[in-house]
C-alpha cells in the first residue's frame, strides 16, 4: 500500500488505473470505514485501485466545534486500511489541498443543506460539498462509497454528483454498530464507558419514533416533541429527532419509503444516528 501525500505524486500513481473505487474519510477510523473500503474493493474488482483518503477538513467544522481536538492518528489509520485492501492513502495536508484561501466553494441548495444537520450546522454541506468535489477531481474515482450513518450528507452528495455530471457512482455503505447498537462513529471516542451505555438511548428513541408511527399515530409534532423531551429528561441536549421520507427527507407521508433521524448531544459529545423504515 502506497501513502501519498501530494495531489502530482497521487495523479502519477493513479494514471494507469481505469477502474478506481474511493473512500474519502477524516480518519481516526473505526470498522464502519473499513467496510467502506471493502465495499470499494467488492465494486471495482480485484484489477482496479482502492484509494481512502484522510483529511480533517477545515470548512465543514463551524468555530465552536472540534476541528483542532479531532484526533489524527495517521499511522494507525494506515495499518488498518492495508489490512482492509485498501491500495493508495492519501493524505495531504492541509496547504497542499488548500494551497490558498478556498473562495470557490459549493453551495447546495438550501432546501436540502439548510435542514437538519444543516440548520444546526451552518456551512456543513457547503463544506463537504467543496471538499468531496475537489477530491473527485483530484482522485477521478469511478465509485465512490459514503456510510449511510451520515445519511443527509449521503443525499447532499447524491444530488451534486447528479447535478454536476461528475462522472462518479456513489454508493451508500450500510451503518456499523457496536455489539450493543451503537452506530460507529469517530466522535464514540470521546465518551466515557458510561456514557457509551447511555448513547444507546438516541436509537431507543428512533425506534420509538417509528413504532408509534407504525401504529397509526400521525401526529408528527406531537411525537417528535415527546421523544425531544424524554431525550432532555434524561440528560441530552436533542437537535431533531424526526420522521422523514427517505427520497427527500420532506415530513413524513404515509406509503412511502421513511427515515428515522436523530442528533443530540451527551455530555460534550454530538451524535447522530438514523433508521430506515421502507
């Protein structure tokens, strides 16, 4: 496996590769971002190349959030990622993606980036959405593959690829938990082992969400009011914990494919998670 740390050495080593599968991640990874790079490898075959990507990315991280904690642990990363197949890490550094001030970026539209993450986030989507198409361009992947935990984020860049015809097919990686049911994320790494019991109760909530929907209710505020209220009697601060159409994220209707979605904070840690209901 090859380390890279340069956009020229990457494209030099890229040029003979037709079929190439791409993982792009800020590192710190955990088992859901090897099934990533796994998937990569199942769609691109044994003949095409595998490149993951390791880059804590600057626009996305608002000023109040962890951008200068969020831990770097390249060396390790790397070990995990040749085991998982992975052929090419690349891993630039922060002058050499951003060699000045990134004044063009990509705005998504509001309806889709303004909602949800995006309403708790400001600039998020914008920030993802510049990166992950700058590594397009830098990488020129044939697949790409995004974990489904991240579920706004997936559609966000679903719709850029379409709109912009970046020649790219994105894929969506199931979400990895714990044995518990935790959704793997890299932030886990932040909580106590009490608190790890605890976050469990953010996909409890999700499922409760679902459960009364499934039994007819259809006052969505009223259900949607009721699990934000359990959440902060129990200690968490919630964002949303919401039901919504799957193809959209508009509220949710019946006869139609839906997501259960959900951000809270615990203690000092944000989470998210999400649960399909088709």
């Amino acid at each position: 496996m090859q380390v890279i740390h340069t956009i020229a050495e990457l494209r030099e080593a890229l040029v003979i590769h037709r079929q190439r599968g791409f993982v792009p991640t800020m590192g710190n990874l955990h088992d859901g971002h090897l099934a990533l790079v796994k998937q990569a490898r199942e769609l691109i075959g044994p003949a095409g190349v595998v490149v993951a990507s390791i880059f804590v990315n600057r626009l996305q991280f608002a000023p109040h959030e962890d951008f200068d904690t969020y831990p770097r642990t390249l060396q390790r990363d790397c070990a995990l990622l040749e085991a998982a197949g992975c052929d090419i890490v690349f891993a630039p550094s922060e002058k050499e993606l951003y060699p000045e001030p990134q004044g063009y970026k990509v705005q998504p539209p509001a309806e889709l980036a303004d909602i949800l993450e995006g309403h708790f986030r400001p600039g998020f989507f914008t920030g993802v959405c510049t990166v992950v198409h700058k590594l397009f361009n830098i990488v020129q992947p044939t697949q790409a593959v995004f974990g489904k935990k991240d579920y706004q984020q997936l559609m966000v860049l679903r719709r850029m690829t379409a709109q912009m015809a970046l020649p790219v097919e994105i894929h969506g990686g199931e979400t990895r938990r714990s044995e518990q049911g935790l959704a793997l994320s890299s932030r886990n790494g932040y909580l106590s082992e009490t608190e790890k019991t605890e976050a469990l109760r953010l996909s409890r909530s999700l499922k409760a969400l679902i459960a009364r929907w499934q039994t007819g209710e259809r006052d969505l505020a009223a259900m949607e009011a009721d699990a934000m209220q359990a959440m902060r009697d129990a200690g968490w601060a919630p964002d949303y914990l919401t039901l919504r159409r799957q193809h959209d994220l508009g509220p949710a209707v019946d006869g139609q494919p839906l997501v259960a979605l959900g951000a809270a904070r615990l203690g000092t840690t944000r989470l998210i998670d999400n649960l399909e209901l088709s």
